[in-house]
C-alpha cells in the first residue's frame, strides 16, 4: 500500500527555521527566487532518506559537516529536528551537533495514532533500519522504513557527451530506474519484454515532444564473459539508421529521462525533482507537466521549479511558494479563492513574473 507524506515539520536545517505540521498533496510544486530555499526542501528529505539506510554520518561529511546543516550555524541552532506523517504512522528524530562537527540523535522515534515508541537516544546511526529488520512481523517499523526506502531523488542535469546515461551499461541493471538515468537502456529493454503496453506509451510521449523520435534502438552486446551491455540508441522517422546515444540532444535526454520516471509502471512511493525543466522547449514542459500530473493517481510529486511555464499548468493548491524572510526560507501554498480575480485574467506562471504572490522573481 502507498504511504503518502501528509504533513511534514522541520527545525533548525539550513535556511528553514521552523516549518511546522505543512500538509502535502499528491503534488506539490515549489517555486521561488533562487536562495529561497526550495533545495533546502528538497534536500531535508534526502537526509531522511540517507537516516534511514544508516548513512547520517556519510552524508553530514559529505555536504560540509555538521555545522553547515544547522539554520545559521552552532550559535544560533542547537538541533535538527524532523517529523514524517504518513497516513497513519511517522517518524520523528531531533539531531545535535558534536564538538568534532557530526550530529547525533538526541532522540529518535516512531509513533502511530494509538502508540509512540523511543528507539533511543545519542546514537549516531539510525535504528530504524535494525529494528525493522528485528520487528518484520510488527506493523508500524517495517511500515515506515520501506516507506522512506522508497522515496527517489532524480538528477537528470547531467547529459554531457560522459554522462552515464549516454554509455553503455550492463543489461543486468534493470530492476529499476536509477536516480541519473545511467540504467535507461537496461531498464527500457526490460521494460520492452515484460510491459508492452507502458514501453509504447514511454515511446509515444518522447515522440509528442521530439516528433523527428521514432522509436529506440535497443541493441545488446555480448561480451565474452557472458554479460551483455548495451546504451540507448534510437532512430528517427523515416529511416532505420541506428542514432548513437550522443546524438540526442541535452533536452531530448532530459526528457526521455523524465517521461520514463514518471511512466515507469510501478514508481516510488515519492519522487523528487530539483527544476526538472531545464533544457526544456516550452512544449516539453507543457508535455512534463501533463505527466506531472497523471501521476499523481500513483505516487507522490515534489518538484522545485523557476519556471512559469510549468507553472501555468498547475492548480494553485499544487503550487508551493518559497521566500527569504529575515534569513530564513517561508513556506505558503496557494489557495484558489484568494486569486480567484487575478486568475479571470492571468495565468499563474504570470502572476509569479508580477510578483502578486511572495516568492516572485
């Protein structure tokens, strides 16, 4: 069963000082001035994630130390705290800072309607991960872990001429679509064999945005160890010659990657975007944001935008705000009623140009 994020609460991490119980929907699109703090956004739900795989440590040293994650540093932050909801389950943590620059938990906990439970204090990897390995018949752990497990955090900004996406790749590769794309081939060719019906409709949406696409060119090379690779090659209408994946261009790829995230037939429980429309031609971006919101109805959406194209195509509930007020990042989502005149006569990728709403450009 799909556990969706319904309200979220966050203290003390980079540019949000406190963001408190903020509902989500099945998609919610952040846009805002650049230094707003819609990565911040993004990113505290990277954190969760890497918590829950016991990789706290690795990711804190990773992104600058501890410091670098507390709002305005030590002086002013002592913790880090974080709480999911599910629909009926969440976990919640309060991290502090170390005198060698880590953060550790001053509390970590799960909790339903009925129950709460303390996994433990001053430990500096999660235990969730081990106690849902101990717990696999108890209902609540196992539930939130695989929850969090499931969220994706897709990257495809990177499509140069040595971008992974563009080599060749091990047809094993294929369980699932990896967060750069560097898969696509494998996980395309899979597709192809086991779900007909969701390869073609992949197909057909790059050709609504790329109409010279025909179709790939799926081709695996064996080698003499008995693996096999193979890269995304494609060819155009009108002609069977075998395309080299470097001669599709940055947003071509861009979106193939995209339409093949949101198409896959059994996505993440949550997938994330940070501006998915860069490259983009403005009909790709009217294409994404159809997409966006098909499928809604199977998993849930958080995306970061600049982009007022993409905006015009959404509700304004959908549509989260981003602001710097007084050094930290504000969160407000839209409402419908409130711009009800302004929308009898603009769009609101307009509105957000006019700066009607906080968070313009």
């Amino acid at each position: 069963m799909r556990q969706s994020i319904e309200k979220l609460t966050i203290e003390g991490f980079r540019s949000i000082r406190k963001l408190g119980d903020f509902r989500l929907r099945d998609v919610n699109i952040l846009i805002g001035a650049n230094g707003s703090g819609k990565s911040n956004f993004i990113s505290f739900f990277s954190l969760v994630s890497e918590i829950a795989e016991e990789r706290l440590q690795f990711d804190v040293n990773k992104h600058g130390g501890a410091d670098s994650h507390l709002f305005l540093g030590p002086k002013n932050t002592d913790l880090i705290a974080g709480k999911i909801l599910f629909t009926q389950k969440g976990y919640e943590f309060r991290l502090e800072p170390t005198a060698d620059n880590r953060l550790i938990f001053r509390e970590e906990r799960i909790c339903s309607q009925e129950d709460s439970l303390s996994l433990g204090s001053g430990h500096s990897e999660s235990l969730l991960k081990m106690r849902t390995q101990k717990d696999q018949n108890a209902d609540m752990t196992p539930c939130i872990h695989k929850a969090i497990s499931g969220w994706t955090f897709y990257h495809f900004h990177d499509t140069g001429s040595i971008a992974a996406v563009r080599r060749p790749r091990t047809i094993r590769d294929n369980e699932y679509l990896r967060p750069d794309a560097g898969n696509l081939a494998a996980f395309l060719f899979d597709l192809r064999q086991r779900d007909q019906g969701r390869y073609d409709l992949i197909r057909d949406t790059v050709r609504l945005a790329a109409p010279f696409f025909d179709d790939f060119r799926l081709r695996p090379v064996r080698l003499e160890n008995g693996d096999a690779m193979i890269q995304p090659e494609w060819t155009q209408r009108h002609t069977d010659f075998p395309f080299h994946p470097s001669q599709l261009s940055d947003g071509t790829l861009r979106f193939i990657c995209l339409a093949t995230a949101l198409l896959q037939p059994d996505p993440p429980g949550a997938m994330f975007f940070d501006e998915p429309e860069l490259g983009l031609h403005p009909e790709a971006i009217q294409i994404l944001a159809g997409l966006v919101r098909q499928a809604r109805d199977r998993t849930q959406v958080i995306a970061a935008t600049q982009s007022a194209t993409l905006l015009n195509h959404f509700e304004p509930e959908d549509v989260i705000v981003t602001d710097r007020e007084n050094g930290e990042s504000v969160f407000r989502r839209l409402s419908s009623e409130n711009l009800k005149e302004w929308l009898e006569e603009y769009s609101l990728g307009e509105l957000w140009q006019k700066n009607v709403f906080e968070g313009g450009v």
